[in-house]
C-alpha cells in the first residue's frame, strides 16, 4: 500500500467522504460509501497532484454515474484490501487521521474541507 499511485491507468477506488457542498451534489447525490474508478489526473485550476512527472487532480466516475474530483472527497485507492471494513469505520478512521493531522501540522482546518 506505501508504493506511489500510478495515475497513468484507471484503477478501483472507494469514495469514503464526499467533501462538497450538498449545494453542489448534483444529480448524483452524496457519495460517500461508493466504488468507481479513478480515470487519471486532469486540469482543475489551482490544484495540482505530481505523480511520476504527471500533473492534475484525480477525477473519479463512481458506479451510480457521478462524477467527483479527488480534491472534494476522501478516497481509498486499495478498496478490495478494505472491501470488509464497514464505511462508518472508515469514516471514523478519517475523522481520527484528520485529527491527527491538525495536530500535527498544528492547525485548525475548517471540518468541511477534506
């Protein structure tokens, strides 16, 4: 799980927080708790993710047809390893991380932003 993510072929995720504004949901809904596949790096302006020399954003297009940038949700990128984790776990997990995380950093993130 430690080796770095190969952006260059579509590959299984699990949404396990969607992070946008219910305002801006769409027709697909909230997606928290669902699988698709992570299509590669894109453009999104003024977020950028390098991976082996790539530059974008994850875009991911989950299996009820919606379509989620990587910047607005949570994702696990290795869901058959978790695939038997219930998603309130894992929710709880993320919630703990991001704890961790400000405390780390020593911040106070704002709790909507993932």
């Amino acid at each position: 799980m430690a080796e770095e993510i190969d952006y260059s072929k579509p590959f299984n995720v699990r949404i396990i927080e969607d992070c946008r504004d219910p305002a801006d949901y769409g027709i697909s809904c909230k997606l928290d708790g669902e699988f698709g596949v992570c299509l590669g790096l894109y453009e999104f302006p003024h977020t950028w993710k390098t991976s082996s020399g790539a530059q974008g954003n994850p875009l991911t297009l989950t299996e009820s047809g919606g379509y989620i940038w990587g910047l607005e949700c949570w994702w696990d990128a290795y869901p058959d390893e978790h695939k038997d984790v219930p998603l309130d776990l894992q929710q709880r997990v993320l919630q703990l991380h991001k704890q961790g995380l400000a405390k780390q950093l020593e911040t106070n993130p704002d709790p909507s932003l993932n």
